[in-house]
C-alpha cells in the first residue's frame, strides 16, 4: 500500500477551499421559526431567494407543533405568500376560476413535538396564482384560519381527537428577488 505523500494531499486544498466558500455564501433562506401561536410555530426554506423563472421558485413551509395536543392544519387555501416591493416592481394575486378548494384537501393531523413541511413550486398559491413584475420584494407567508371559518366546516370534522388550529401566524419577511 502506497502513503499520500504531502504533494497529492494539496490537490484537495482548492477543493476544500471552493466547498467551504460554497456553502458560506449559499443565496438559500435559512430556517427562522416564528413565536408560538396556538401551539403552532412556522418556518421558511428557500434555495432560490433569487430567480428568474417562475416556475423555478421553490419554498418549503415547515409547520411545527409546540403545544401538548395534536392539531389539524387546513390547507391550501389557508396559505398565502405575501410579496411587498421594494422599490420598482409589483405583485398581483390572480384566482383561479371555479369553485374554491375543499379546506379538507391536503390537511394533515400534527403531533406534538412533530414537525411536517410543505413543499411548493412555482407561483402557485392556494387557488390562484402570483404574477411579479420584474424586482425585489420583502417575502413572508401568512397562515390564517378564522374562528368562523371552522364554524363553517366543523360538520365535516374528521378527527375529534383532534382540534382545528385557528389563529394568524407570519413568518419573517425575506428579500426574494425576481429578475427574468
């Protein structure tokens, strides 16, 4: 068996080098959990902060469950991105037409202690779709579930050990930058 003398050991230095700068200067938005609302604290993830397709843009949700009960997390149309300009640019909502999506389509059931993650691409949210003028815009996700929206559905209630999360939670705003 032949030693690596000190010569062979230096071509791994650039790489070591070029991986540490990497991952030191990654444009991905790391993990920042909100307050507790609820029993329920969310998160973001994003490896394309800035992009310029927008069937591109990737973003994961986190959701984690702090509390001492399991809960029922309604989606999709309970989650909506939320993009504010900075400076030139501007955000339109557009709906999709038709009937709204089911509260019941995609919910899960969190346990305590237990996190999950929605995963999304694209523009999409909820049952429209956003349309951005090229620019940068502070980036949050906002996770309502009104009172009386789940007086509305409670018939259908899937789960009666289980109660349905109501509140408002917001993640931390980010700077995404769209530039085609």
């Amino acid at each position: 068996m032949r030693k690596a003398g000190i010569p062979k050991l230096l071509y791994f230095y650039p790489f070591i080098i070029s991986v540490t700068f990497c991952i030191g200067h990654s444009h991905a938005i790391p993990e920042t959990w909100t307050q507790p609302i609820n029993g329920l604290r969310l998160s973001l993830h994003s490896p394309t902060q800035n992009y310029k397709d927008p069937n591109a843009f990737q973003l994961s949700v986190l959701f984690e469950n702090v509390g001492k009960e399991k809960i029922i997390i309604i989606l999709p149309q309970s989650i909506r991105q939320n993009y504010e300009a900075k400076g030139r640019g501007t955000a339109k909502y557009i709906p999709f037409p038709g009937p709204r999506i089911s509260p019941w389509k995609d919910a899960f059931t969190l346990l305590p202690g237990r996190r999950d993650e929605i995963k999304l691409v694209g523009m999409r949210d909820g049952d429209g779709i956003w349309k951005l003028e090229p620019g940068t815009y502070d980036f949050s996700v906002r996770y309502i579930v009104p009172q009386d929206f789940v007086a509305a559905y409670i018939r259908d209630f899937p789960d009666s050990k289980a109660r349905l999360w109501t509140g408002s939670i917001e993640t931390t705003k980010w700077t995404i930058e769209f530039h085609p």
